[in-house]
C-alpha cells in the first residue's frame, strides 16, 4: 500500500513539473510576443504612430482666396461678393439623419429643393466634410439653431463669401456666372488650388479668366481637442486673392443697347475700332444669372429652357445668321483688291441676273432693276444684280479666302467661352459635309450674304470695325485690365493684323458706306445725324427660300419666319470711336428696323442721349428700299 501510494505521488509530482514546464514555456513564448510587439510599435512604428497621434491633434485646413471683382470701363461694380450664412451638416456626425432634418425644420425652413440639393451633395461628397442644407439663412434663424446648438453636434453655421451680379440682366451673357464645381469639373482642376471652393466660373468672363478671378488658396494649421473644437492656430498661410477684372464694357451703354433693343429677338455689339474693346454685347431677351450661383430650381430652369424666345442662347456670340447685304462692302473690297472690278466701272441692273447657258433668272429685290449701277451706287441701293456678277467673276474660291481675312467662317478670338465661328462655305467644305460638288449659283447666293453664308453678330462687328480702321483687324476683348496691385491696372492687349489692304480701296468703300446713310437713295438714310457722320450698310436675311414664281408678302408671313434685319456701322467717320452691328430676329428690314437701333447706341455713346422710346418705323415706309 505504501508503495504504491508513493508511486502514485511521484507520478503526479511529474505530470505537475511537466505541465508547469509548458505553461512556463507558453507563458514565456506568449511574453515574447508582447514583448516584440511592444519593440515594433516603440520602435519600428514610431513615426507612423506618432503622426496618426499628431493628425489626430493637429489639422490642415484649407483657407479659400476672395474671388476678384468685375468693373465696367468706369468702375461700376459688376459681379461682387457678398456675405452669406449657410448651415451645414457634417453626415459622419449625424447618427439619425432624417431624425435630425425633421428637428431642424422645426427652427428653420427647409424646403423640397434644399432637401434634394442637400442630398445630391451628400452623395457626391466626403462623409466627413461638412454639406450645406440651407442657404442665405436670417438673422432669428442664425439665433433659433445657436441656442440650440448643442443638440446637434453635426450641424454647423458657415460664413461664406456668394457671388451676386448687381445689373445681372443686362451682363448676364458677358459676364456668365458662377456655380458648383460639378463632377466633370472635378477630374479637371487642380485639386489643391480648390480646396475649400465650391464654385467655378461656368461661362462667359467668369470662365475665361477663372485662373485670375479665382486667386490661390492658403491654408493653417491648427491644434483641436478630442471634439475637433479648435484649440489654436500653430502656422498659417494667407491665401491669395483672385485679381479684379476691369472691362472695355461700358454699363450705361449696354444698358441703352438693351432698351433700344427692347421688345425684340435679337442681339447689339458695339466695339471700339481704335482699340477693339467691346463696348457692349447685349443678347435680347436675357435672364437673371443669380439664382444659377447656387443652384436654380428645376422649375425655374426649366421655363427658361423651354421659352420659346430662348433667353439663355447667347445671340451675339453663338447666333449664326445669314448676313444679308451686310457683308456687300467687303465682297465689293475683294473685288476692289483683286482689280475684278473698279470704282467706277458700271454694270447694268435689269431687276434679274443669269448664268450662262442657264434659264433660272438669280431676282434683284428691286423688281425693275436699278438701271446703270457702279460699284458705290450698288452698294449704297443694295442692287443684288451686281454683286451676282461680281460673285460670279470672284469665284467661290478668291471670295471665301478674301472673306476668311476678317475672320469671317471662324472665331474673331474674343476672351468668351462659348464663341461660334459662323460658317464660310467653299467647295471643300460643301465636298467634306454634304459629300456634293460646288455649283456656280451658290457662289452668286454667297455673293449676297444667303445661302449656306452664316455669320455672327459678334463677327460683324469685328469686321466693320476693321474697315473703320483703314484695314487692321483687332481681336475683340471685353476685359481691359488686371488689376496688379497697389492701384496699379495690367492692360490686355488685343492681337491685331495689317490686312495688307489698299487704303483707296478702302477709303472707297467707307465712302459708299457713308453714302448708305447720307445719300437720299442710301438704305438707311433715315437714321443721318446732324452731330456727326454716319458710315453703315442694311441687311436683310431670309429665313426661308421664296420660289421663283413667288412673291415674299412680309405681313402673309408667320412672325417667327419673317426676314432677319441687320444694320452694321461706324462713327464718326472721320475718326470712327466705335462700330456697331445690330441684328434683329424677322425684325423685317435692315433700314427700318435694324438701323434706328444702331443711330440710338451711337448716339448715346457720342452724344450721352439715352434712346427713344419707339424705334419702330411704319412699314408700309420700306416698299421700295429692299434692306
């Protein structure tokens, strides 16, 4: 018995050493352990750790720049800055978010359209960065959520600089506007520089110089607590603010242009030939740019995108219309200039132009003809028979590379987004797009300004404003200067280039054109000043073909396809100080109605008289004036 139970204890004694023996090696192995991962994140992950500590206490933010300002020629205040208060929801701190919206519209509207934006945001963005619900909030709103404060930790108040255009219907298609920056715009901006910005330049000024208005970022460092409540400022960087913009634009000018303009479809620009500032581009009728900064509501926008009249098409700069005998003194330069024709050689209007070998009779818009025309004469009556002759002696080929040299079928260059070239046809372009051969009765078409011939508003204006300068051409600008700092202004310059034009061609040509306004069978010599002289050229643009054996009978027309009027001009003539076109949508003709609008934006911009109130001539009056 003894010796079986002293067996027995030695046996337990030796499984107890044995299994203290593993626990000893588990527990050594097991110390080990942490001990090596203690040496890891002492040593190794030092840095790594530390820097996760420091973000945790230390955080960049972003300090957005101040955009510039936009300034007329006088210093009228065009597009400025001013304070707005927007509350925020930062979504990683709101655990119940339709509980916390339905809280809040109990102290501030909320509206189906804040609700949406705030939404779309939402998804768009950064759960961690802060998203506006509501904007432009009143002062009790700004009380009824701070004293409430403290029962929404997610929500925030914030302070924000919004862009608002004071004149913003009569700038709104020069100036553009600004809005936020949208998922395209993201993948294309430096993301640095925008850090903090939630808005873009969209159109108009406001994008082509988006680089200059919008300045650079800054930024500061700051230590913040455990609630992210900023504790204090440990380096800063002031950002930069973006320059302002001073225009050739001259307020009280477009705004006249506009009145004249009033009623109508259509579109004014006024250039300075000595410098090619744009004076004015006004594009009727507009629309109000604000409500687009933040977001416009689907309602809103859709009305204006569904009006029958267009208001947010750009005429100036993005209509393409046929411009009618507007463009016969530059045909009637090209054949001065490639010696096809001279001053005084006649040729003789018998109301109808034909080809050689051919029956379609090409109609003049004076039924009996003209009789015996010379170059000044056709184009001071606008006799369409001389210039299908002279057309037809150019060739689609020389006219289209004469015409191409005031830009005409490309973009004058001028510093808005969005411009439209027009279109200069030839026989390349007729044989790459419409895959047909070139025939001789379009050229005569071209020869008067119809046909597949489209041009802008803005590109007639350029190209009168060349001829008023004896032959240079200046790429339009509406900004002027840059602002540099300490009150000192950076000039833009516009590119300008010698045509290489005869100057008697020339002189010969602004002559007839005076003679449109002076002579008592001028086109538009209704609209002669007695303050100063007056050089121009009528227009009129069909808007549909009238056949052969038709009659155009303007007042059996639909309204809305009745004839363009158009009006292009310069003064004085002597030292022109400004050119004009002036484009009127089945405005009818050129004289009565297009060239009166022109005589009141000259006549305010050389004289200050603001315009009438009725520019409409009687109809009936146009009878025998064609344009």
């Amino acid at each position: 018995m003894a010796g079986s139970w002293f067996h027995a204890a030695d046996g337990e004694r030796r499984l107890f050493a044995r299994r203290a023996w593993v626990a000893a090696i588990l527990a050594t192995l097991l110390l080990s352990l942490v001990v090596a991962r203690v040496a890891h994140l002492q040593i190794d992950s030092h840095q790594h750790f530390s820097t996760l500590s420091q973000d945790n206490r230390v955080r960049l933010e972003p300090l957005p720049p101040v955009r510039g300002l936009i300034y007329d020629t006088q210093g009228v205040l065009l597009a400025a800055n001013e304070p707005s208060f927007t509350l925020t929801v930062t979504p990683d701190k709101a655990k119940d978010m339709p509980g916390l919206l339905e809280e809040l519209s109990k102290l501030i509207r909320l509206d189906e359209a804040d609700i949406k934006r705030f939404d779309r945001l939402r998804r768009q963005g950064s759960p961690y960065a802060a998203v506006p619900l509501r904007l432009h909030l009143t002062e009790e709103e700004i009380a009824r959520v701070s004293l409430d404060g403290h029962r929404f930790p997610a929500v925030d108040i914030r302070t924000d600089l919004l862009r608002t255009y004071p004149l913003g219907l009569y700038t709104a298609h020069v100036l553009g506007y600004v809005a936020r920056i949208d998922e395209e715009e993201v993948k294309r901006i430096d993301a640095a520089n925008y850090r903090g910005t939630d808005f873009i330049g969209k159109n108009g000024l406001e994008k082509s110089y988006e680089e200059v208005l919008h300045g650079r970022v800054g930024y500061r460092q700051v230590e913040v607590n455990a609630k992210g409540r900023v504790l204090r400022t440990l380096e800063s960087e002031p950002p930069t603010p973006g320059k302002d913009l001073r225009l050739h634009l001259d307020i009280r000018l477009q705004r006249h242009a506009a009145k004249a303009l009033a009623g109508k479809r259509g579109a004014v620009v006024a250039i300075d030939p000595r410098t090619g500032g744009v004076l004015a581009l006004v594009s009727n009728p507009s629309f109000d740019p604000n409500p687009f900064v933040e977001g416009i509501g689907a309602k809103e926008y859709a009305a204006l995108r569904d009006d029958i009249d267009v208001p947010l098409f750009d005429r100036a700069l993005r209509g393409q219309y046929p411009p009618g005998s507007t463009i016969k003194p530059f045909i009637a330069l090209g054949g001065l200039e490639t010696g096809v024709i001279t001053t005084g050689k006649t040729k003789h209007c018998s109301g109808a132009f034909q080809l050689p070998g051919q029956s379609h009779r090409y109609r003049d818009w004076r039924k009996g003809g003209h009789g015996s025309v010379d170059m000044r004469r056709a184009i001071v009556e606008s006799c369409d028979v001389y210039f299908y002759d002279l057309a037809h002696h150019l060739g689609i080929d020389r006219l289209n590379d004469f015409l191409g040299k005031f830009h005409f079928g490309r973009k004058t260059g001028v510093d808005l987004a969005g411009e439209l070239g027009g279109l200069l046809p030839s026989k390349e372009w007729k044989r790459r797009v419409r895959h047909q051969a070139w025939y001789p009765g379009e050229t005569l078409i071209v020869g008067i300004g119809q046909g597949a011939f489209l041009a802008t508003p803005l590109q007639l204006a350029a190209a009168t404003a060349a001829i008023a300068n004896g032959g240079r051409y200046l790429e339009p600008r509406v900004a002027k200067a840059l602002d540099a700092g300490q009150g000192q202004l950076e000039p833009i310059q516009a590119p300008r280039r010698d045509l290489g034009l005869d100057p008697d061609h020339v002189e010969d040509i602004i002559h007839a054109m005076t003679q449109v306004v002076e002579s008592p069978r001028g086109t538009a010599r209704r609209i002669r000043s007695p303050a100063y002289r007056i050089a121009g050229k009528t227009g009129t643009a069909q808007v549909f073909t009238v056949g052969q054996k038709e009659t155009y009978k303007e007042k059996q027309v639909a309204a809305r396809k009745r004839d363009h009027a158009l009006f292009v001009a310069f003064a004085p003539v002597e030292d022109p100080r400004i050119a004009v076109a002036v484009l009127v949508e089945n405005g009818g003709h050129g004289g009565s109605v297009a060239a009166p609008i022109a005589r009141a934006v000259m006549d305010s911009y050389l004289l200050g008289q603001e315009p009438p109130g009725d520019l409409d001539a009687e109809p009936e009056e146009e009878a025998e004036d064609g344009d």
